[in-house]
C-alpha cells in the first residue's frame, strides 16, 4: 500500500531539523514519492538540505531557540507548506512531548512515538521504575524521590562505591560524574545538581552503581500502532569521548546468540510497557569485565531509552538490508511493521565513524571554517554497497559555531568484522577534505588500535589508551622521500600544457637544464613545527627490460636540520588521481595522496595501512627558476610570512636590491629589484601572511620611468 493511500495519508513531509539527518530523510521520502520541505535558519540559509529539498521555510535567526528550537515556528511552516506529517530526526525537538502534543493539535502526523511515550521515557526515575515491573534489569541504585543530602549519601553506601551520579531529566553526559568514594560525593553531588539545573531546569538526581568495564550495547527497537514489536539487533556504541559516541558497530562483537535474543526481548518488552510507536532504542550497559560466554551468559542492565532515531541508525541497516526511515515513515501512516521478528535477518558486520569538526589534540573543540574539498572517491566506485557516507555538508560549504560540529558519518559493511575494519580503514584514508580542523587522523588510529581490532572495547576505551591515540608522530626519512616524489609529481602535472607528457622536457618550465642534470630542491615541515628537513632530488631515466614506458627515477638526498640522513632512489606512479605507486629502493608502496592548503603553505597528505602523515612542503630552489619579472609587480614565491621590507615607498633602486623577505617553515626568501627601477608602493606589512602569487608590491622599472619622462616632456 502507498503512504499516500495509507490509513493516515501522507504526501508530503517537513523534516524539522538539519545538517546530515535532513539529507537522510529527504533521501528515503523522496524514493517514496513524498513532497519534501526543508526548514532553515539564517546560519543554514544555503546549507546542502535546504538545497536538496523540495521546499524550504525560513525559522529565523541562526540560534536555535529562535529557529529549530521555536515550536510555533515550526509548525508554522509546515502549514504553511501544506504537509501532512513532521520528521524530527535526532537531537532539537525530537523527544519533545510539548512538540508532538502541538502536532496533534495542528492535525499533523509526529513520525515518532506518541506524547506519553516520550514523558514515560523523558523522566529517567520513573522510566526505570516501570522497566522493573517490566521485568528489565537495572543497574543497582537509588532511583527515589527523595532528594536530601543525607539520603542519597546513604544510598551511596549501600550501593557500594564507585557511583555514577546521573541527572533524572539528563543526556548528553550533563549533570553525570562518577564518585569513587564517600570523601567526594557532596563536592560531585552538588557539581551535577549546578549542571543539570542550568541544562535540563530539574536537579533531581539518580544514583547507579559504577561499573568499571561497561559496554554500551543498544538495541534497535520498532513498534507499530497495532500492537507488534520488533527488534533489528543491537550496536556496541562503547567507544566515547565524554559520554558522547564516536564509533560504533552492529552487530556488538563477542556477543553469544542466546544473550543477543535475550536482550532484543528485554528491549521489546521495555518498548510495549510504555505503548512505544516507532523507531526507538533500548540503552543497556554490558558488564565487560564478567564472562561473556553463552554458558554463563553476561549482566546486562537497563540505562534509557531513546525515543527517536539514532544517528548511528545506518549500521543496522548495513547488517539488516531495512531502510529505518521508510519504516518511520509507514508506521507513521498507520501501516503495519513491514517484517516479523521472525523474517528479520543479520548478515555481516558494519562499522560507523562519527565525522566531527573539532580538533582531538586540543580536547576536541569544535572548529570552523570553509570547506575547500570534501569527498569519498570511493563511495561513487563502490558497486557492493560496502561504503556509505551520510553527510549534510558539501565542497564550499561553511562550518560554523551555532550547531553541533558534525560533518558526516562513514559507514561501511564487511562479511566480518575484520573486513569491515578493513574496509573503514581505506574509506577513512580515502576521505578528502580540507579548508576545517576534523577528527579524521584520530579515527584512523582508533580503527587500527591493536586492541580495537581486538574487540577489547569499554566506555573508557580512549581514555585507557590515551597515550597510544594522542602520541605525536613524527615523520621519517622514508616519509620524507615519499612526500618529495609526489612533490615532483605535482610539479611536472603542474608545468605541461595539460597535452604533453609529463617526462618531456620541452614542455616543463621547473628548472630543467641542457647537458646537466634536473635537480630540485625542497623544504618540508611538519605541520606542528616541530622538525624541518630538505630533500634534494636528481633525475634520472632508466628504462626498464619490458617493453614499458620508461620511468623517471630520482636520486632523493633527505636532510634533517642541515645534516645529511639517507639517501635513496625513488620512482613514482599515478594509478588515478587520488592513488599512487611509490617506489624507494625497490620498495613498492600503494598509498593515497593529496596536497591540502595550510596556513603557512601547502600540505602533502599521505595515507598508508591506516596511518597519516601531512607535511608541509615548498620548493627551496624557487628563486632559482623563478623567470626575471620585469613587470610592475612582485609576487609571492611561496605561501608565508612577511618578514622585513628592506626599502622605503618610492625609493629608486638598482637590479638585484633585496626589496621584502618572505619566511616560510623557519626559512627566510629574499626578493630582490628584477631591473634598475622604483618601489612605488608595498602592498603589504611585516607580519602580513601572504599565499603564493599575492602581489607584494608595484615596481617601476628605470626604462618605463624613462619614455614616462619623456612623454611628459614632449605634451609640455
């Protein structure tokens, strides 16, 4: 039956939200044949959902509780638009029960769970006591009414220390810490009732026992209005930054048949108790430190429902063939679940990575900026499905600071979990983004973690292995030759007509030299400042025994801070555009590279087995190959800083008279007068950062400034 036939007709749909989740739900409702309308503040007045739906409403200003935030608003639009129905995605006014009473009174479908549901669930206290009358395991704690000092100090006792404190109207880690004794527990008591009180308006607390090894396993629940329940398996979500997710996988690793149908029931049960409508999820926390085989089973205890799609929602429809939306969206309808629990099927293993706008080394805050280039080559070519990225964000776009800073999530699915792995290792490799501060590099070494990869997986997983994610690497000399190769590379690809070939020296304007050997010099530094090297590189032809094409090898000379460290012969092959063959000594490498604008000039970015490396790269031997400008401007060799401008405005000079330096990576260019002339003006100041190309000042030359007399003389 269509939606539009259904017992709750919907034809059109208003997603009330933003950014990634928006694009999602426009996707699948459009396959549907829905009308899609897409609403905006001021920020996200050219963000990609609002370009990909069919319509779009204006909030209002960028912050939220003027715009996403501003119920009124909101259904607004969609009566002004005409919809029958409100998505909600995650996050805003998703679990919102004012909300979805407001779209009952409009006469709009909520594509959720109904208002009570919601409240059921919204207040923690309560929703665990009626999970116990469902007969759902609960974490040992105090979940009462009473709020005094002295009780929940008692409580704490009993239960046994350490506790986790844990606001009652909380999410999101707010309002939550963990006690590790008596000694602490008024100092965190209070703490938590400040942070939930400016949070949530409600300080109310619950007391839990802390276990040391939890693994956060949820399971995917759905209910229809018919009174069927469903559950798609579950996720391990363990791996967190301050309570917050960043990797997750379905299904959860190590988990034995029996306690996977045992929880799924639980979830099920803890869903009907409540008169559940729609997608939800059922939070356990699994004790990671008891046995985890299926003779002894392993505790697992209720933590809270969520009552909305969550954004990790794609791993299970990786493993379970579903499309959750379009299930949403026919429950919505009034239409029956489309499969039984019993035709329901888990095939292979999928991985989620949460891509953030935010800087890990600086304690993940958020960043912005301007994307310059964001794609997944791999994701077009991927004809099994393997590789899916969910973003909200394109090329161009800008990030900015009024919403939460992801940018996409990368999801791939594999026979097993190692080739899922395997899989997410390539795709993080293959990401190409730059212009904004993200969390890639810090994903990369989460998948590879030996112990990640292992399963070894807690709550505390990145804490416990802080040393191992946050360690700084440092490039080495085969980094350093490899970086030079696709310098080189780059420069060939840059000086040809774009019809030649690359290896013709007819066609290359980069320093090559009749009866001498090419030789080019480069500087590189790591992007934390923290090493600087030079790589001088000789060409040379070999042709090989077969019948292919002769390849360039280069003599590669890597120094270090001036001292010579190794030498090698390299050769490099382009397989696409993105994908190259690096050979060193014999050595064949197949890695991912691309160049990235930075701050102080041009990074190269290669992935190889996981791992990242990005230097920042120029060509020493600039000055050297740089034509004679006898034009009345001087441009910047490099990307840098200026450092010193050595004349005054309007100064006559001679030839070759240093006129302004230029640092880039701790090394100082001079640019000096290309004839006898003038400095009529600087275009810039000493401290001023420049890119490469920027006009630095207007030079006359001596000749110009003669026939400019002589004009003058001859009009007089």
């Amino acid at each position: 039956m269509s939606l539009a036939t259904a017992p709750r007709p919907l034809r059109a749909v208003l997603i009330a939200n933003r950014g990634e989740i928006a694009c999602r739900v426009i996707r699948t409702a459009r396959r549907l044949g829905l009308r899609t309308i897409a609403v905006y503040s001021d920020a996200d007045a050219r963000a990609r959902h609002v370009r990909e739906a069919d319509e779009a409403i204006r909030l209002g200003p960028a912050a939220a509780g003027e715009s996403y935030l501003a119920i009124d608003k909101v259904i607004a639009a969609a009566q002004r638009s005409g919809a029958d129905a409100i998505h909600p995605g995650y996050g805003f006014l998703s679990e919102n029960a004012e909300f979805v009473a407001a779209c009952d009174a409009a006469g709009l479908v909520f594509i959720g769970p109904p208002a009570s549901a919601i409240a059921a669930m919204g207040d923690k206290a309560a929703a665990k006591a009626r999970m116990a009358s469902a007969g759902v395991p609960l974490v040992p704690g105090y979940h009462g009414e009473a709020q005094d000092d002295a009780l929940l100090r008692q409580e704490a006792g009993k239960i046994g220390y350490p506790v986790l404190l844990k606001a009652s109207a909380g999410g999101g880690g707010k309002g939550m810490r963990v006690v590790e004794s008596e000694r602490e527990f008024q100092a965190a008591l209070d703490g938590c009732r400040r942070e939930s009180r400016a949070a949530f308006g409600d300080e109310r607390m619950l007391i839990e026992k802390y276990l040391t090894q939890p693994r956060h396993v949820e399971v995917q629940v759905f209910c229809d209005s018919l009174g069927a329940g469903v559950y798609l398996f579950e996720r391990d979500c363990s791996v967190q930054r301050r309570h917050q997710k960043v990797l997750e996988e379905a299904p959860a690793p190590h988990l034995p048949e029996a306690l996977r149908r045992e929880m799924g029931e639980a979830a099920v049960r803890a869903a009907q108790e409540i008169g559940y409508v729609g997608a939800g999820t059922v939070e356990f926390l699994l004790d990671a430190a008891a046995e985890t085989t299926q003779e002894h089973g392993s505790p697992f205890y209720f933590m809270e429902m969520n009552t909305r799609l969550q954004v990790e929602h794609p791993v299970t429809e990786m493993i379970s063939g579903e499309d959750l939306v379009e299930w949403q969206l026919r429950v919505a309808a009034g239409l029956a679940l489309p499969k039984a629990q019993s035709e329901l099927t888990l095939t292979g293993h999928a991985v989620e990575a949460r891509l953030y706008a935010e800087d890990p080394d600086n304690d993940f805050l958020p960043a912005t900026g301007k994307l310059l280039r964001f794609a997944l080559p791999l994701a077009s070519a991927d004809s099994h499905g393997r590789i899916r990225l969910d973003s909200g964000v394109e090329a161009g776009d800008t990030v900015t600071m009024h919403y939460d800073p992801m940018l996409a999530k990368l999801i791939v699915h594999g026979e097993d979990r190692g080739q899922a792995l395997a899989e997410m290792a390539r795709a993080l490799a293959a990401l190409d983004i730059s212009g904004v501060t993200t969390n890639r590099r810090f994903l990369q070494r989460l998948v590879t973690h030996p112990d990640f990869i292992a399963a070894e997986l807690n709550t505390r997983f990145i804490e416990h292995h802080h040393d191992d994610l946050f360690a700084a690497l440092h490039a080495t000399d085969a980094d350093i030759a490899r970086a030079a190769l696709v310098a080189i590379d780059q420069l060939a690809r840059n000086h040809t007509d774009g019809t030649s070939r690359a290896d013709d020296p007819w066609q290359r304007r980069d320093g090559w030299r009749l009866n001498a050997p090419h030789r080019v010099r480069l500087a590189f530094q790591e992007t934390d400042g923290s090493g600087t090297y030079e790589v001088i590189a000789t060409q040379g032809l070999t042709q090989g025994l077969t019948q292919e094409p002769a390849q360039e090898t280069w003599q590669l000379q890597v120094q270090r801070d001036g001292e010579e460290t190794s030498r090698v012969a390299g050769q490099c092959q382009r397989l696409d555009n993105d994908t190259l063959a690096l050979t060193l000594d014999g050595h064949r490498q197949r890695l991912f590279a691309r160049l990235d604008p930075a701050s102080e000039g041009d990074a190269i970015v290669l992935t190889a087995a996981g791992q990242e490396s990005r230097l920042i790269w120029r060509r020493a031997d600039r000055a050297d190959h740089l034509p004679q400008e006898t034009e009345a401007k001087l441009t910047a060799p490099m990307h840098g800083t200026v450092v010193a401008l050595l004349v005054e405005p309007s100064q006559t000079v001679e030839k070759g008279t240093p006129l302004v330096v230029v640092e880039a990576m701790k090394m100082e260019h001079t640019l000096s007068a290309p004839a006898d002339g003038a400095v009529e003006a600087f275009h810039v100041a000493v401290g001023d950062a420049v890119a490469q190309g920027d006009e630095l000042l207007a030079f006359t030359n001596a000749e110009a400034m003669t026939n400019a007399g002589a004009d003058t003389n001859g009009d007089s």
